[in-house]
C-alpha cells in the first residue's frame, strides 16, 4: 500500500453529503455542470496528510465535472463513498 504524500492524485467517491454541499452550492452560485451523485469518482489533490502511514488521513481538492472543485477533510484510505483510493494502472 503506498503512502499518501501531498501533490498526490487519487480517486475520490462521493458520498451523499459531498453531493448534497456540491449541488447546493451550485445551484446558489449558478455552476453549469452536470449533477454530482453519490458514488462518483473524481480526481482528487492531497494537499495536507495527518501522518506518516499507508493509512492516515488526508485533506484535498476534488476535481468534479464543471468549473468547481470540491474541499473534503480528514479522509481515509479504503472503498466506497467518502474514501479516496489510488488509481489502478491499466495496461
């Protein structure tokens, strides 16, 4: 398992809260872009890690589909909604 660092790329699954802030705030701010669902992976930035293992949390920045980004805190490692993982390499 590899050690999350800042500046690193991950996958993040969105979980219904993170929809919830995503279309709410577009909708206030007049965001054209398609509607965010729970369970859609996007890129996501670490931009601060809380630890030196595998496994510690990290904060960063959702890359979504439109021109917004999305700040999520204190994530863990794992599968599902509301963990980032590291991308698969295809071959």
């Amino acid at each position: 398992m590899m050690e999350p660092s800042i500046g690193r790329i991950v996958h993040y699954t969105l979980n219904a809260i993170d929809v919830a802030r995503i279309n709410e705030l577009r909708k206030q701010r007049e965001i054209l872009a398609n509607t965010a669902e729970t369970g859609q992976v996007y890129p996501m930035l670490i931009v601060r890690t809380w630890g030196e293992t595998p496994e510690s949390a990290v904060n960063g920045q959702v890359f979504l589909d439109g021109d917004d980004v999305l700040w999520v805190t204190s994530r863990s490692v794992g599968e599902g909604p509301g963990h980032y993982a590291w991308p698969v390499v295809k071959r």
